[in-house]
C-alpha cells in the first residue's frame, strides 16, 4: 500500500468518486425531475450549476491555495466533498440540493487537480505521464461504471442513495490518504492574471474554442440522454442501465483509439473524423428510434466518436503553445466543465421551446462549429508557418 504505485491508483479511485458525483445525475435525470416536481429542464440545470462553478471556482481556488501543502489541500477539499454529499442525501428540496451541488463542484474541483498534482509528484522519475493518466482514467471511469450504477441504485434503493454511497466510499478514502499521502510541498503560485493572458492569442482562443463547441454540442444532447432513450428513442427501462453500460465502454475504448489515431494519422485527421462521425451518429439517433439493437449501435458509435476527440484535443492544446503546456490544460480543463455547463443549459432551453428530440440536431450543430473552428486555426497556422520561412 506504501508503494508509488498503489497510492496513485487510490488517488484514481478518489477520481472516480468525484466523476461519479458529477456525471451520474444525467443517468437519472428523469427520476431527478419527477422526485422533486420540476421539469426535465430545472432538473439538468443541476448539472449546469455543478459545471459552472467547477469552472470558475476551481482555477482560483488553486491559484489562492498553490503553496498550501497538497496533504493537507486534498484532506480538506475532500472533507467538503463529502459533507455536501452527506448534505444532497439528507437535505430535502430543489433549492437545498442545488446548494449542496454548488458546494459539491467546489470541493471535487480542487480534489481533482489536487489529485492530478500529487500523482505527479509520488511517480518515479520518467512516471509522471503514466500517472496522471491513471488518476484521469479514473474520472474517465465515472462514465463507464458510475453511471450505469447510479442507475441500478436509483432504480433500487432511490436515486438519493446514490449520493450516501459516495458520502460513505469518501469516508474510507480519506482514512486511508491520510496515512499513505505523505506531506508535499506546495507549487509558487502562478498568477490567474497571467493564465488568462494566454487567451488573447488567437491560436490560443481558437483551440479552447474547438474544446467548448465539441464537449458542448456532447453535453447537449448526453445531459438528457435518459429521458432522450426513454421517450424519444422508446428504450424499455429495463436496458436503459446496460445502454448506459455500453455507452460508458465505448467512451474508454474512443479515448484510447483516439490517442493511437493521433499519434499514426496525425491530430487533424483524428479530429476531422471523429467529429464528423459524433454529427453523423447524433443525427442518426434521431433516426434510429423502437429498435433495440439499432439504437445501441449508434450509442456505442456515437460515443465512441466523441471521445475519441478527448485526448487528442488535449494533446493538441499542449502543441499550440508548448512553453506552457501546463496552464493550457489547467485552462482546456475548466473550458471543459463551461462547456458541459453551457450545452446543459442549452438542451434545457431547446426542450422547452422545441422538444426533447431537439437536442441531438442541436448538439450536432455545436460540433460542426468545432469543425469550423478547427479549419480557421489550421489556417492561421498555415500563415504564421508562411510568415516565419520569410
């Protein structure tokens, strides 16, 4: 247990619980609305509030806590994270629970990078990447596993319950951190102002631009792909947790195929097809509806699709300015919540003016802006490579 390698992998399971918190209300959404009286809307506004303030809140939380010992910070940021899911078990209401999210998003924003950080800092020499990823594979891990099984337990014990679990899962995770996580020095702060400067280059706004249209376009349509299965697709309840299921794998085997592709074909053919089969497959399942195995098939492409633009588009970022590869992803990661934020939002205001089967036609046409988006930066790379050989 005393290992590198064993502390990381706790680190990843830490990761898992936060994910779960975050992503599993879009599995049981529809319970959401119906336990508290709201509209599907109201209810994925839940997950608008969460991203939102892991977005904002979390790059200035780190940047005010950077030489805090990171012992110390994930003992704390976790102690929140579990109180406010102690806090969305217990406490009734919309408003009391939305409260609880805010704190929620809050605590798993700094519990994350923190995570990120130590992981980092535990590795052997030439480890460091390897770990990272573990502890991100764990968040990634979330969609695969967490939300089939907030899904199962809601169906079981209620969906509150699942909120419980993670409270008592956090609990034992704290204990042991506390003993296996040795004490590590803090980082010299970077300053927000000077992160942010980076968003004045043009290169710069135009990745992140890719990252917010592409995840945002997702987050559309998959913040109500409950709902969507049930009443648009007519899944019967009884498979929603094994599509689900299936849709969680396909994400895991996209990000791997994703960063395989990138490396073989390059970022740009990586990119341009996924992007345009996610359009393709989001399309199709407003198509594809009453059939079992039709709509599996396009959740598992759709998916798939979709992340397999994660890693790449990370990647991708770190190449458009290199000297700060770091600060790029810390900035990639919080575009990444405004994103899921923003497409929430946006489905909920298309199921209310449109209709549920809306969203997916929306969300496509996000990630054709993403398309767009990627040309126009490929072109200015083309001029400045132009203008530099002069």
């Amino acid at each position: 247990m005393k290992s590198s390698h064993s502390k990381v992998y706790i680190l990843a399971i830490v990761s898992f619980l936060v994910g779960t918190s975050e992503y599993a209300l879009s599995g049981i959404l529809d319970k959401v609305a119906a336990s508290f009286d709201v509209s599907l809307a109201a209810a994925g506004q839940l997950i608008t509030i969460f991203s939102l303030i892991y977005a904002l809140c979390t790059p200035i939380l780190m940047a005010l806590t950077a030489s805090m010992d990171r012992r110390k910070l994930m003992m704390i940021s976790m102690g929140i994270f579990i109180v406010s899911n102690i806090l969305a078990f217990v406490l009734p209401g919309y408003g009391l629970f939305a409260a609880a999210r805010v704190m929620m998003a809050i605590g798993a924003g700094i519990v994350v990078v923190t995570a990120l950080n130590i992981a980092a800092k535990i590795a052997p020499s030439g480890k460091q990447a390897s770990a990272i990823a573990t502890v991100v594979m764990g968040f990634t891990a979330s969609l695969i596993i967490g939300v089939p099984l907030g899904r199962i337990a809601a169906d079981t014990l209620g969906w509150k319950s699942m909120f419980g679990g993670i409270a008592i899962l956090g609990i034992l995770a704290i204990i042991i951190l506390s003993f296996v996580i040795p004490r590590i020095e803090g980082d010299a702060p970077v300053p927000l102002k000077q992160q942010l400067s980076l968003l004045k280059k043009p290169k710069v706004a135009l990745g992140l631009a890719i990252t917010f249209f592409w995840l945002g376009g997702y987050s559309i349509a998959y913040t109500y792909l409950s709902p969507y299965l049930l009443q648009v697709s007519a899944l019967n309840n009884q498979y929603l947790s094994g599509a689900l299921l299936v849709f969680g794998i396909a994400s895991m085997i996209g990000s791997k195929l994703g960063g395989f592709s990138a490396d073989r074909w390059g970022v740009n053919r990586t990119l341009f097809g996924g992007f345009a089969l996610h359009i393709l497959m989001l399309i199709l399942l407003s198509v594809v509806t009453h059939t079992l195995v039709g709509v599996m098939i396009v959740l598992l492409l759709w998916s798939f699709s979709a992340w397999s633009s994660g890693p790449t588009q990370q990647y991708h970022l770190t190449t458009i300015e290199p000297e700060a590869s770091g600060v790029m992803l810390s900035l990639n990661q919080s575009m990444m919540q405004l994103a899921m934020a923003a497409g929430a939002g946006m489905g909920g205001i298309a199921i209310e003016t449109f209709s549920l089967s809306s969203i997916t036609w929306i969300g496509a046409g996000g990630i054709a802006i993403a398309i767009i988006a990627l040309i126009i930066l490929n072109k200015v790379n083309v001029a400045t490579k132009v203008n530099v050989n002069r």
